[in-house]
C-alpha cells in the first residue's frame, strides 16, 4: 500500500489550496485523490465555456437536489464539478468574499480564530488583486489573479446608473471596507481564461515531487484503526473498477465538496445512527451533525425583453458567434471571456435591516426557464436576486450504501418565514431596477414574472415556481464546539471524537455567508494549512 504523510480527497478548491500549502515543505508527501480527470477539456478554460460545462457529465456530478415545499415541486439541478479545481474549474468565476459580520459570526458561534480579523490576511495571502481596493484588504502577490470585468456594455451601465438613481451608490470594491452598492464584478478570469484553483494552485504544487495527484480515483471508505483515520478506499476508473488502498501516516483530510464529504463520512460508518442502519451501514462514530444543516442562496431570476440593443442572447449566436471566437482567439477579449454574471449590486430589504442582506445580479442576457446554461433566442436581460443569509436549512444524506450513488439533497429551500420575506422584497427590487430610467431607452416589457404580479403572495408563487440554485451548497460539516449537537468538526477542524481526520472545504462552514462560496472555501484552506502545520498567521 502507498504511504504518504497527508492523503487528501478532492482536488477542488480547497483542496488544490491545501496541496499547495502542505507540499511547501519538500519534506512532506502529499497525494490527492480525485474522482474526476484532468481538466484538460477547453472548455473548462473558455469562460464562455461555463454555458457548456453546465452540464458536462464527464466533469460534473451533475446532481439533482429533491423537490422541497416551496419549490412548486420542482428536483433542482445541481451542478458540482469533477475534475482538478474541482467546482472552480466549471464555476461562475465571480470574486466576492462576504462581509466583516459573516465571519464574526462563525466566532460568535465558538469558533476560535475565525472572526474577520483572523481571516482576512488569508483572503489576502490568495489573491493577487489587479484593479481597485485599498491594501488593507486587497492581496496584491498571491496566487490567484482577481479582475474587474473589462467590457464596457451599455446595458449594464444603464443598469448601474438605475440604480444610483434608486439611491443605490457605486462602490469600488465590494471586498473592501464595505459590500453595499453597485459595481461591475470581480472575476477569477486573466487574459481571458478561467484562473481555477487548480490552474493558481495545484498545478503549480504538481511540479513538486512529494505531490501525488491521482485522477479518476473515487474514495469510497476512510480507513480507521480504531478511533485513528490512516488511510482511504478507493477505487480508479470508475463504478467497477480497480479497489485500492493509501495509506496516511498524519493525516486523511476530506476536502470533496458540501455533498460528498459528507457522504463520505456516512459511507464509513460516521454519522447519525439511525441513518447508517437504515444503510446496513456499521456505526464507527456517532455524529448527529454529518449532513445536516445543509444551506444554499435561492435565485428567482427577473427577466426583460429588450429593444433598441443587442443583448447576448443575439451576440452568442451565428455569424456573431464567429466574430467573437476570432476576436477571442486573436485578442483574448469581447464576449467569449465574460463571466456569466457583468454587475453586482448589494442591498438591504428594509430600511432597518442592519447591512446588505441582497444580492442582486445584472446580465445582457437571459436564460430559458431561468436556469442558467441555454440562451433565449429574444433579447433579454436578467436580475437575479437572493437572500445573502437565509435561515432555511436542509440535509445530505446517503440513498444507499453504493459510494457511486448519489446522495439525496435536500436544501429546503424557503422554509424559513423570514427568507420568504426577503427574497420577496428581492424581486420587487429587481424589477424597480429593471424599471430605471436609465434603462428605459432598453426596456420592452417584464416577461418574468411579468406585469401580472403585484401582490407579495403573487411574488412568493412566481419564487416557487422559477427560483433556482445560484450553486453556493455549504454548512453539512459544520464547524463549531464538542457540545453543540450540530457540530462536525472543530475549529481546527478535526472531526470531532475521532483522530487524524479533518474537514477542509465548503461543508465546514457554521453559517451561509452573504457571498458566493469560492473565495472564502479557499480561505478555509489556506488558513487550515497554517492550523496543521502549527504555524501563525501572515503578517503576526
Ligand atoms: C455552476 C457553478 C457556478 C458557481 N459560481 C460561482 C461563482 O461565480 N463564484 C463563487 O465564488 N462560487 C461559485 N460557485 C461555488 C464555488 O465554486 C464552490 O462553492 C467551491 O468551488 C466549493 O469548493 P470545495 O472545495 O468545497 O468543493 P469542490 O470545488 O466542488 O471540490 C470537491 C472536489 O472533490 C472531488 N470529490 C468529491 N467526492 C470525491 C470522492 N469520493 N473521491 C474523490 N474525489 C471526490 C470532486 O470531484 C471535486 O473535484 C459555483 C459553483 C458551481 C457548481
């Protein structure tokens, strides 16, 4: 059996950040373990690719969440990616890390050394910022390169400028001091092409020869000496396939996403006991919290016709298309490497709510049923709005003791009485945006939810029947102290009553920040590489 000091499952964002950091000493072997392939598939590196990768099954676990009771009875569809950068090879590439308050809150919660403080320098140490934002909070010489959207659309200024003249103001750096106001996004995307966690991180640590990274390899059981994780199962190429085994002489960390860490923890006998007999499944350690606690941001996405302008849905089709492809080709600019989302805006839904609690997007462009992935022939344009920190919460549990199963999702999405209030108060924001003078010149008619909806039950009813993912799944490993029943891990980490076995990615979060998860999943990694190897933070 091969040994390595840190066996890590999951090459996605935290995982390619841990790698990363844990391989700096050359003394230290490190293998990875990742059940999809490489991400050699252009697409993944397009931006524009992102409309493709959407459903790629071979890069994607292209899961189905069940249906909840306020989603019109709808299974929601999940995608996840599976291959090196994990979902930040087939993400939305928006930059956004969440406010002051998301973080003191995890504190509050007992967390040690997790309040803003504590993890802005990590936000700091990742990121090499190019554009606005003041040195207090913008790293200027990490790894990963953070943009500002470069292509000037006069949609989207007039969508800005609605909402200035809505009392909304310009903020320069959403990641600054303050998240409120209007801006274009920051992205993840440098000379046109999608800067991953594998592409700033991981490959990099590939060149290392202590660096072990084994594709198509899925970890199906943590290998336990009674309460000591030493190893993982798993098996390569597939359903099928060859079982092997990997050895860890420190160290199992589970970094496979808020769906399959933990599943994987079910699968080996921790979690809820009731769950694992109802599997077969012999119980290791009783943990009530594996899988539960589960929260995700619900978007309905309000949509526009368009006239007087061509939207995305024109530019990405025919002879256009083509122009633009040579135009990416030759320039790495115009359409093709755009994020799918241009203008960010953050605000509150009533006057006494203390910071942003919504997150409105703005897009040229809009979908067919509102699900992001395949363009409506008509012009159109597109505000998504969420709620930044729902209540509601829902659970990842086995469907069956097959590790190539997929688990059930159940996200429970608007069960909270107060989520239902704010995404409400969201979408009538929304459409008082879309009905800006600014953007008069442009505006055709409201096609959803349409000029029919006036009352806040006819708001909540149109939620139900189109809201969809905005993809930001955490909190089904959360981290939090040994006497809270929902805890996890701790805030080290570790997995509570057991050894060598820690949780490091989107799952441990205690809370849903008032952001999308990419940003801050990596700096959950940085900052725990910093907890195992028993150094302090940057700049103490
Ligand atoms: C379509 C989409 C759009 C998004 N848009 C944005 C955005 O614009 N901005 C943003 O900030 N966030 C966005 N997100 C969310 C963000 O990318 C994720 O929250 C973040 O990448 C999660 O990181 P992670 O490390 O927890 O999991 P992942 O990055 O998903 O990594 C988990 C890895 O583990 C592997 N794995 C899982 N199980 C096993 C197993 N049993 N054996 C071996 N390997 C396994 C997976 O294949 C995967 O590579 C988006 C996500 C999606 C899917």
């Amino acid at each position: 059996m091969d040994t390595f000091d840190y066996v890590i499952v999951g090459a996605g964002s935290a995982g390619s950040v841990l790698t990363n950091r844990l391989s700096e000493d050359p003394g230290t072997t490190v293998c990875v373990l990742e059940a999809g392939p490489r991400d050699w598939h252009p697409y993944i590196h397009l931006p524009a690719g992102f409309i493709k990768t959407f459903h790629m099954k071979s890069i994607n676990w292209a899961y189905q969440q069940e249906p909840g009771p306020w989603t019109g009875g709808r299974s929601i569809y999940a995608p996840r990616g599976k291959t090196l950068g994990g979902s930040s090879s087939i993400n939305g590439h928006i930059y956004n890390r969440g406010q002051r308050q998301d973080f003191d809150t995890w504190a509050q919660l007992g967390n040690r050394g997790w309040g803003y403080p504590d993890v802005l320098p990590y936000f700091k140490r990742l990121e090499r910022r190019v554009g606005e934002g003041e040195d207090e909070y913008r790293g200027r010489d990490g790894n990963l390169t953070v943009t500002t959207m470069d292509w000037q659309d006069p949609l989207c200024e007039a969508f800005m400028a609605g909402a200035i003249s809505l009392g909304i103001p310009k903020n320069p750096d959403y990641n600054g001091a303050i998240q409120e106001g209007v801006s274009y996004a920051q992205r993840t995307i440098q000379n046109g092409r999608r800067v991953s966690a594998a592409t700033a991180f991981l490959h990099p640590a590939r060149k290392r020869p202590n660096v072990h990274v084994h594709t198509h390899a899925h970890a199906t059981n943590i290998i336990f000496e009674g309460k000591r994780a030493v190893g993982v199962r798993y098996v390569k190429g597939g359903k099928g396939g060859t079982p092997f085994e990997v050895r860890a002489n420190k160290e199992v960390i589970l970094a496979g996403g808020t769906y399959n860490s933990p599943q994987l923890l079910q699968l080996s006998g921790i979690g809820s006991p009731d769950l694992l007999a109802s599997h077969g499944i012999e119980v290791r350690h009783a943990l009530t919290g594996v899988g539960e606690g589960l929260q995700d941001h619900y978007a309905p996405r309000t949509v526009a016709r368009v006239k007087n302008i061509k939207t995305i849905n024109e530019l990405r089709r025919g002879l256009s298309l083509w122009v633009e492809a040579l135009k990416w080709a030759t320039t790495r600019r115009g359409l093709l490497s755009l994020s799918p989302t241009m203008v960010y805006c953050f605000w509150h839904s009533g006057e006494t709510t203390e910071s942003s609690d919504l997150q409105l997007t703005f897009t040229p462009a809009s979908y067919k049923e509102g699900v992001q992935g395949q363009l409506e022939d008509q012009p159109g344009m597109t505000v998504a709005s969420w709620q930044q920190r729902p209540e509601s919460r829902g659970y990842v549990r086995l469907r069956s003791a097959d590790p190539f199963a997929p688990p059930i999702i159940q996200t429970n999405y608007l069960t909270a009485e107060l989520d239902r209030r704010v995404i409400v108060a969201g979408m009538k924001l929304a459409r008082r945006l879309l009905k800006s003078a600014p953007l008069a010149p442009y505006y055709a008619h409201e096609d959803f939810p349409g000029p029919g909806v006036q009352t806040d039950d006819e708001f909540l009813a149109a939620a139900t029947q189109r809201g969809t993912t905005t993809f930001h799944p955490g909190c089904t490993c959360r981290m939090g102290p040994a006497d809270a029943k929902w805890a996890v891990v701790d805030d080290q980490l570790r997995v509570h009553g057991l050894h060598g076995l820690r949780v490091i990615d989107a799952s441990i979060m205690p809370r849903m920040i008032s952001a999308n998860l990419n940003a801050s999943t990596m700096m959950i990694a940085d900052k725990a590489s910093d907890l195992i190897r028993g150094k302090s933070a940057p700049g103490s």
